[in-house]
C-alpha cells in the first residue's frame, strides 16, 4: 500500500500561495481559504483511495516569524483535516524536517521507505484540487513495478512524486522539477513512469486554467472537488474573453 504524504503549511494569509493573491483578483485571506478548500479535497481522496493518509505539517518553528499564528500550526491543519473528514482518527500527523521543500520531501520519503519499510510513498502538495482516489490507485498500481511515478502539471511542475527506492533528494525539485525528477531517477538506474497531467494552482494564470474546468464538470453533472469548486463559486470566479485575451473575473 502507497503512503499519500500531504505536505501541508496552516492556510495563514500570506504565507500560503503568496504569488495567487498578487496575481489574481484574490486577497491574501481568500488565497488562505482556497489553499484549506483545496487541503480538505485532497485529503478526502486520499481517504477515499487505497493509500494511506499522512499529513505532514510545517511546524512552528520552520515558519517566518511574522506568520506565526496565536494557535499551533498542527492544530491548525488538524482542524481543517478534522472538518474534511470528521474526525482524524485515522489519520497519522507528522511534522516536516527540513529547510526546504526538497529537503522535507526527501526527509519523508526517506524515512517511510528505510525506516518503516513502507512498499512505497508519494509526496503531493494540496494545490492540486483535481487529484483524484482513481489518479492515486493508478499511480499506486504503477509503483507495483516502477520505482518513480510522477504526475506532471504545467510549466515542468510536479503535483504527484511516488517512490518505491529513496534517491538523492538534493534540490531534486528545482524547476523545470519534472525534468528534474527524471534526470536524478534516470542517474540512479530507476525506472520511471507517468499519471495524466493535472493543474496545479499557484498563480492567478493557474487558476484561470482551473476555474473552467471546474465550471464545466458542473455544468456536465460530473464529479468535481466539493470544497475547492465551492469555493469558486461562492467567489463568483470565472474566466472571460476581453479582447481575445482571457481574463480572471471576480463577480
């Protein structure tokens, strides 16, 4: 069974998708609600996959000094979990190690594979809202056979990094990260292998590719992320062409 770490900050204005709230018409309080939406539906299809819930969190102490909140950082992201889920018993809490992203993954994965002898583990973050149970258990299936799985998203990012062999993580996440993933597993003599890609949500540009794809699963009575696409509407986001150039609109 593959062991879906979440690497998760506490959704505090400003220190989570600093570049959507000053590239989309979101505040830095709106960017921190989508970014515990978007927290919430990844955690509900890791529940609802094959793999193993682990949300890992930032401490406090790994956190700038000015976004230092009055509550932990574990609670925090304990809370949100807990709303998603209904409870979090039977999901497993640990804190990140590490200085950078990188670092932490590596630290993670690291420590599933060797020390607890897991048959294997995946590194996401919670900006991807279409990340879905069957996107997990293809990719779980894939990591039967392959030691690397990744799921690409635009711009040579990763949203989905599997491991069933621990690598040398050293700045392995360096942008473009996809490239950069394969190069180092392709060093090391590890096989690799793709999930279909998926967008991941950092920048107004990013959710302006989201908002549609969102708008028009409702629309065609599909399955959607219920918190993010929530949250998109109850913002009134959508996307308009002004002068053939698209545009994200909020109502």
């Amino acid at each position: 069974m593959t062991v879906i770490a979440v690497l998760a900050e506490p959704p505090r204005p400003g220190l989570v998708l600093p570049d959507l709230a000053a590239t989309s018409p979101l505040t830095e309080d709106d960017a921190a609600d989508l970014y515990a939406a978007m927290l919430k539906d990844i955690c509900i299809a890791v529940q609802r996959s094959g793999g193993d819930l682990l949300v890992n969190y930032r401490t406090d102490d790994g956190i700038p000094d000015e976004f230092v909140g009055d509550h932990s950082s574990e609670a925090e992201i304990r809370s949100v979990v807990a709303d998603a889920l209904g409870g979090t018993d039977d999901v497993r809490f640990e804190p990140q190690v590490g200085s950078s992203f990188a670092a932490r993954a590596g630290n993670t994965a690291t420590h599933l594979l060797e020390e607890e002898e897991v048959h294997s583990v995946a590194v996401v973050r919670p900006n991807v809202p279409q990340l879905g149970r069957t996107h997990i258990d293809s990719a779980a299936m894939k990591l039967r056979s392959t030691p690397v799985v990744l799921g690409p998203s635009t711009e040579g990012r990763v949203y989905f990094a599997g491991f069933r062999e621990p690598l040398d993580f050293t700045d392995v996440y360096d942008a473009p990260a996809v490239e950069t993933l394969s190069e180092r597993a392709d060093d090391e003599e590890l096989g690799l292998d793709y999930i279909p890609m998926l967008p991941v949500v950092e920048t107004g540009a990013d959710l302006a590719t989201l908002v549609p794809i969102l708008r028009s699963r409702v629309e065609a009575e599909r399955v959607v992320p219920e918190h993010t696409t929530t949250f998109v509407f109850e913002e009134g986001l959508r996307v308009e062409s002004t002068d053939g150039v698209l545009e994200l609109v909020r109502d």
